[in-house]
C-alpha cells in the first residue's frame, strides 16, 4: 500500500489487507473465548437459576458494543481508522483478567462492557479499512473476508475454550487465549498498519465512486445522518432492521443454547462442538457468499438468509439427536454467511464513500443492540414459557425480517453473473 499513490482494490493493497484480516482473527478470539463458558459459569459458579440474569452479559456487551459502534464510525471518519482500532486493543486488555478473577456476576458483567467497547471499536475499524481499501468492486468480497476471519476465529476460540474447561476447569484457564489475542491485535495494530483515510477519498473522486453514492454531502449533519441510515433511506432501513434481528438470534443462540444442551444431556466437549460449528460455517461460508453478493446482489442473499436462520433455529429445538443438532447449527450458520457480509456492502453501496464510515457506524449500532434486546427478550421469554418457546419465538422473529428486506429493500448497483 502506497501512502502517496493510493490504489483501490484487493490486490494492489494486499499486504496491508491480509494484515487486517489476521486482525480481525484476534479481535474474533476475544468473544469466542466467552461463547462455550460464560453461560455455564453463570449457572454452575455463581449458582444463578434465572436465564434472565445469566444472559444480562449479552445486555451490558451489546450496549456498550452498539454505542462504541456508533463512535466509532464517526471518529473512523474525524479522527482516523488506526487511532480507533488500536484504542479499541487498549479497552480490550483488561478484559481476560477480569473475567479470570471475577468474584461476583457484577465483575462478568462489567468485563462485558469492556469488550463490547473494544469489540465496537476494533471490529468497525478492521471492516471500514477493508471497505476502504477494496473499492466498490470488491466490497462484499472485503466484507466477507473481513467477517470469515472474524467467526471463524470466533468458533476455534469457542471449542478451544470449551476443551480446556473441559480438562482444568471453566477458570480461569481457558481466558487465557483472551491475554493472548488482545497482546498480539495490540501490537499488531500498533505497529504495522496503516492509516486508509485517503482511500475514501480517491474512491469519491473517480467516476465509478462519485457515482455510486446517494444522498447528502458529507457536511450534513450527523442527525440527518442518523435518520437517513435508520429509517428515511429503505434499503438502509431495512439492512438496519435485519442487522439487529440477525445479532438478536445470534445473542440468544450464546446465551441459551449451552444452556439448552446441557438440559439434553451434552458434555462440554459436545457443547464446544456446537457451539463452534454455528459461527464456524458463518465463518467458512462468508468468503463465497461475499463474492456471490458482489455478482448476483444483495436482496435475496439478505432475505433468504434471515428465512435459512428461522429453519436452523427452530430444527434446533426440533430434533434431539447430536447429528441433528449439527446439521441444524450448520443451516443456521449458512444462513447467517447470506447476511452478515452482504449487509455490510449493502450499507456502503447506499452511502456516499465521504460519510461511508459514519454509516457503518449507525448499521452497527442497531445491529450490535441486537444483542441487548436478544438478551432481554430471550432471557425473559425462558423464565416465563421455557428455552425451547423462548428460541422458537426469536426463529419468527427472524422470518418476520426476511419479509420486511423482500418488500421493502430495492437493489441497487450492477451485478454481474457471467464472471
């Protein structure tokens, strides 16, 4: 990457790309170290009985994730996007040694919002330079190389965790992978990658990128901003709208599933399967669904994606076969592969390349309170009528969404399916 001469796309920048990728992979590790044990510590350290309270982590992360979202796209376009990610591994440190030594549930929580601080902000960064960087030929392919990198790492840091919980106990030995990834994002970042404001800025000055965008200038206020991003604007509407459904059935699926296996009879390794195979195939997948997205568009990928997550969840409370539960975390990870990546190209097919970065950043926050509301509602849901209702009601949830992206999102671009 040329700082003087910029170039957009993959490959003229690709040192620089793969280096956020791997980036990426640590920042991952540090919620899939959480995904197999913090349920089952609630439940088996802390003795909490009530689903409500042991999914009160996902609240207090997803809120603090959902705002720092926010913040940090607008200071990714202010400030810069290296300032940010790298700000984001400092709020990050802590959190493995909190979790180690947390003595009450208060401690899990608060650890919580650290990462879901250091999450928001490092997880924007990474996915905005990518964005940067590849141009708009090769956004769902940034995207989904941006998101693999990430879920993937998510599901080798959840089974690897579960394994060692498995073998020395939930803590605090298994949190050590956090003190791992969060020293080598750290230094990382610090080191060695470099600032992408300017590609925005070439993108915006050829033809293709002046083109592209719809809407105001970027001198607009950050208000009109939002009300555009959240609802004025249907295609951004409706990507915000799926993206906060789409991290409320991956909230409950981190805060009840262990749960529910456990309640079939699972060992930890066999939950650390699960638990791992889920954000696994989202990971895999992303790669090919980038790309797809990127020729074929976005709508249907969204649309089918949300109505592929319903059919994963509710076979998840249909079948109590392990096999079963495998195939049926695996349709759910597809499904979500379809909406992860294909959301982020479509936000910044709908925003001008100048206020790019300040979308993203109002998508995410939505999408990231996904994760609150799931746990609010989820956890509610399971004390009131039981996990299995409390799971089959947010699959509905998930279907109701897919209809509103069908009728209301308009496709927007030139996709090619010849190549």
């Amino acid at each position: 990457m040329n700082a003087q001469n910029p170039r957009l796309g993959i490959r003229p920048n690709l040192p620089q790309f793969s280096l956020l990728v791997l980036i990426n992979a640590f920042v991952g590790a540090m919620v899939g170290m959480e995904r197999s044990v913090l349920p089952l510590i609630g439940e088996r350290e802390f003795g909490i009985t009530s689903h409500a309270a042991i999914v009160s982590f996902l609240i207090t992360f997803g809120l603090a994730k959902a705002i720092s979202n926010l913040l940090a796209g607008r200071l990714a376009d202010r400030i810069g996007r290296k300032k940010v990610l790298v700000t984001g591994w400092l709020v990050g440190i802590p959190v493995p040694f909190v979790l180690m030594g947390a003595e009450s549930w208060s401690w899990i929580l608060a650890a919580n919002i650290l990462l879901g601080i250091s999450q928001g902000l490092c997880w924007s960064a990474t996915v905005i330079m990518k964005i940067d960087l590849a141009g708009p030929k090769q956004r769902g392919l940034a995207a989904g190389l941006n998101e693999f990198a990430g879920y993937l790492a998510v599901a080798v840091a959840a089974y690897v965790s579960a394994v060692i919980a498995a073998s020395f106990g939930l803590r605090p030995y298994p949190f050590y992978l956090g003190v791992a990834a969060s020293t080598a994002g750290l230094l990382l970042s610090a080191l060695f990658v470099r600032e992408t404001a300017d590609f925005p800025r070439l993108e915006s000055g050829t033809e293709a990128g002046a083109s592209e965008g719809h809407g105001p200038p970027v001198r607009t206020s950050f208000r009109e901003l939002f009300v555009r991003t959240s609802w004025r604007d249907k295609n951004l509407f409706s990507c915000c709208q799926a993206g906060l459904v789409n991290n409320l059935n991956d909230g409950m699926a981190w805060g009840l599933f262990p749960l529910f296996f456990s309640s079939l009879g699972f060992g930890l390794r066999e939950i650390g399967i699960l638990a791992a195979v889920y954000p696994g195939v989202w990971g895999i997948s992303q790669i090919l669904t980038g790309i797809l997205s990127d020729k074929a568009g976005r709508k249907w990928m969204i649309a089918g994606g949300l109505w592929l997550q319903a059919c994963g969840i509710w076979m998840v409370i249909s079948v109590k076969e392990y096999s079963l539960q495998i195939i049926a975390a695996g349709i759910l990870g597809i499904g979500t592969a379809m909406v992860y990546p294909t959301l982020l190209a479509a936000v910044g097919d709908s925003a001008q390349p100048e206020w790019r970065a300040s979308a993203v950043g109002i998508y995410r926050l939505w999408r990231d309170l996904g994760y609150a509301i799931g746990g609010i509602l989820s956890g509610l849901l399971a004390d009131a009528f039981g996990v299995s209702p409390a799971i089959g009601a947010v699959g509905f949830l998930t279907l109701v969404s897919g209809v509103i992206v069908a009728v209301r999102f308009r496709e927007k671009g030139t996709f090619d399916l010849s190549t």
